[in-house]
C-alpha cells in the first residue's frame, strides 16, 4: 500500500534555531517528493519537488533531502524565523501513464512552531 | 487569475442543509482536484477532473457528495444534507500538464463548520 509517514507529528523550537523534518514513503512506482508549507487557514504552498535522481534542493532556508534507495527525505530548516511556524507536508507522486487521484499520496504533516 | 480562488472561504451551515463550494483554478490549467482536510489529519482525496474526460469521483466518501466542472473552467463541490463530520476544509488544487511531475497550485481553502 502507498503511505508517506511524517515525523515527528509536532516540533517546538526557538527562533534561529535549525530543525528537521522527516518523511518516509513505500510509494512504488516513485515519480517525484515534493515538500509543501501549510499556513494556518491557507493552502499548501510548495517548496521543493525532487526527481528519483535528485539528492538535494534548496529553497532559501529549506533545504530538502531525498535518498531514494531508502525512501527517505528530510526537510532542513536553517536559522528558524517566526514565519516559519506552519505544517509541512510531504507529498510523493506514482508514476503512471495517466495522471490521477491516485499518483498523490499526502503525508499528514509536521506541525512547527518557531517560539521567540 | 493569478492563483486558485475558492469561495466562500468560510462557511457555516445547519446540519442538513446543502451547500456549495466554488473553486476557479488557473486559466489553461486542465487539471483540477479536490481534497478535504480534517482536523489533524492529511489531505483526503475526493474528486479529480481532468479536460474533458470522466471525472475520477473514488474519493467520494458517500452520494451526498458531489462535484461538477463547467467548461473545463469553474468547479462545484455540492455537500447534500450535510452533517457535523462533513466539517473540514475543503481545498481545491489544479495543474497544466497530463502526465509527469507538473507542479499543482492550491487554494486557499474553503472552511466548512456544520453545526
């Protein structure tokens, strides 16, 4: 069964500090990992979206892993600021010839606060 | 528009009374989807249009739930005799491409309380 599992669940830390978030997938066939970042009340916005032979992206501050013999990906947060507080999804694609509901399957999100 | 617009974006309705929820994607974008979000949980597949082919409707979690996409355009998500665990937000989503790794842009959401 396609999952993506998140952890950790939720994450407090201080302002300027780096953190990192997990995400673990039995997707198969694999596509493509993207990272979102959901403000309260807002849609997903996307951050980084990683190919089978992409390792690392960066995104300002965000940086995401992928390592995809282990079907692993992290996202690095670096110098944490108070925007940052949000959910963060982890999103893997199947591979298939045709597009549909089925080749996006959702991580439920690591929760993270940035305290000043 | 620039981005995917959904309205209302806030909603609340008497347990039993239908409602409506619009979503306008990206001009050209032939794609849409729709997802529910409950509390604490990830997003929920329901519906998913895409040019003029059959909508996949899978997602759907029972017939009072129903969706259609007027000239490939605008979308309706209809929630029928709504009840307290239809509460959600309901986020639309839509991408250009037919196949391969296009990126999707949401909505902002449409917050839905049954009371």
């Amino acid at each position: 069964k396609n999952q993506v599992e998140q952890s950790p669940q939720s994450l407090i830390i201080l302002e300027g500090k780096n953190c990192t978030l997990q995400c673990n997938y039995t997707v198969s066939p694999f596509s493509n990992l993207r990272w979102y970042k959901q403000d309260t009340g807002r849609g997903p916005v996307s951050l980084t979206i990683m190919t089978f032979s992409e390792n690392t992206k960066s995104n300002g501050r965000y940086t995401a892993t992928l390592d995809a013999d282990t079907k692993q990906s992290s996202l690095h947060i670096t110098a944490s600021q108070l925007s940052d507080s949000a959910s963060y999804i982890c999103v893997v694609s199947a591979a298939s010839r045709r597009r549909s509901q089925g080749n996006l399957i959702f991580g439920k999100g690591t929760k993270l606060s940035v305290k000043p | 528009g620039a981005g995917v617009s959904q309205s209302p974006s806030n909603k609340v309705t008497e347990k039993g009374k239908d409602v409506e929820l619009r979503c306008d994607p990206i001009s050209g974008h032939t794609a849409l989807y729709w997802y529910r979000q409950s509390l604490g949980q990830g997003l929920e597949f329901l519906i998913y249009f895409q040019g003029n082919s059959a909508p996949d409707k899978s997602g759907l979690p029972s017939d009072r739930f129903s969706a259609e996409r007027t000239g490939g355009s605008v979308s309706t998500l209809t929630i029928q005799r709504t009840q307290q665990e239809d509460s959600a937000v309901y986020l639309c989503a839509s991408s250009p491409l037919l196949t391969g790794s296009g990126g999707y842009t949401f909505g902002s959401g449409t917050r839905l309380t049954v009371v």
